[in-house]
C-alpha cells in the first residue's frame, strides 16, 4: 500500500535534525523548523486511506518513505506502530525514537533529516518540488 504527497522545499530547509524528518502543510519555514524538509504538502496523515493506516498500526509493519526532488532520491526505512493514530492535519513526521503523536507516520528510522543526502537538502533549500512515497509492507 502506498500513500504520495507533494510539497515544495524553502530556503531554510536545513535538514539538521538528529531525531526526526518532517513534511508540512504550512507554507513557511524559519530557521528553527531544522527537521523540516518539504512545505505546502498536498496531503496530511489524516487524510491517509484507513487500509493504509490500519496497516502502519502493525508492530510488524516496514514503513518505507522516499523523498525525490529533481535526480535526487532518498529512501528511509522504519517500522509501524500500534499507537499510531494518522490523525494530523498539517504534517507527517518519521522518527528514530519509538515516540508517537498524532503525526507520526512511522517509528525506528534508520536516520532522521541530518542523515539526508546534502544534493537533495540543497535542491529543497532551492525551492524544488518533492514528491514523497510512503509504503507499508508487512516484515513476515
């Protein structure tokens, strides 16, 4: 199963954050937003298909999110979540830790916005469009 969102990068995307990565529906950005890649979503989890949804609140569950901007592509791996709730209107947010909130889309990621391949962050802080995949596969 697969969800997309489109965004747009800003000129302080900085991908700095050691902890998380994030897309939001907000169409600005200050220097402060350092986990922040991509504004001006199209989408939130809250508007997630539920069988999507209902997949990603597996313990089992590999979330998988790829951000393609312009010929960069990165791909973070994570995992699901029982108490994941989709329920966010404004932003979807991976993370390493196992915490949750009403904007967590998966857990356990492999690396968070520091670990982003510098060509894409530098495409983001250009402004280019971003296009992010995220699929749900069960780890059987």
């Amino acid at each position: 199963m697969r969800e997309t969102i489109r965004a747009r990068g800003h000129e302080n995307v900085s991908a700095a954050h050691g902890s998380t990565f994030e897309v939001t529906t907000d169409d600005f950005l200050t220097p402060a937003g350092d986990c922040i890649l991509g504004i001006e979503a199209d989408r939130a989890p809250a508007d997630f298909d539920p069988e999507f949804v209902a997949a990603c609140r597996d313990a089992d569950a590999v979330v998988t999110a790829t951000f393609a901007a312009g010929d960069h592509e990165e791909t973070v791996t994570g995992r699901g979540h029982p108490d994941l709730t989709f329920d966010s209107d404004r932003s979807a947010v991976g993370r390493t830790s196992d915490y949750v909130d009403d904007r967590t889309v998966l857990v356990g990621a492999e690396f968070a916005a520091e670990g982003f391949d510098r060509e894409l962050v530098a495409a983001l802080a250009d402004g280019a469009e971003l296009t992010v995949t995220l699929t749900v596969e069960r780890d059987d």
